[in-house]
C-alpha cells in the first residue's frame, strides 16, 4: 500500500450536531478509593481476583 485513503479531517458542510453534543472538557480522573474487604482479595490489583495463588476471571 503506497498510498492509503486519506482521512477527513472537516465535517461535510451540511452536517448538524444533534441537541445533547457539547463542547464541554472531559472531566478529571477522580483517585480510586480502596474500600473494605473482608476476604482479603482485592479485585482491582491486577484487574483480576485472585485464588490460592492464582488469577481467575470471569
């Protein structure tokens, strides 16, 4: 491939946003809060629980 399609890079002209589209920033990440767990076993270390030693999902 020598030349690939190249994007677009405007909106055709006759396009309209619908109503709930905005312009308003992403907001800021908010720091994960580590909650009690009575088990001990914490879901969110690696993505995945782990049992007797090993990973498991779901």
């Amino acid at each position: 491939m020598t030349n690939p399609t190249p994007r677009a890079t405007q909106r055709p002209a006759n396009f309209t946003p619908p109503e709930h589209w905005t312009n308003d920033p992403a907001p800021a990440p908010q720091p994960i809060v580590q909650g009690e767990d009575p088990d001990g076993l914490d879901p969110t270390r690696f993505g995945d629980w782990e049992k007797n030693g090993i990973a498991i999902d779901f």
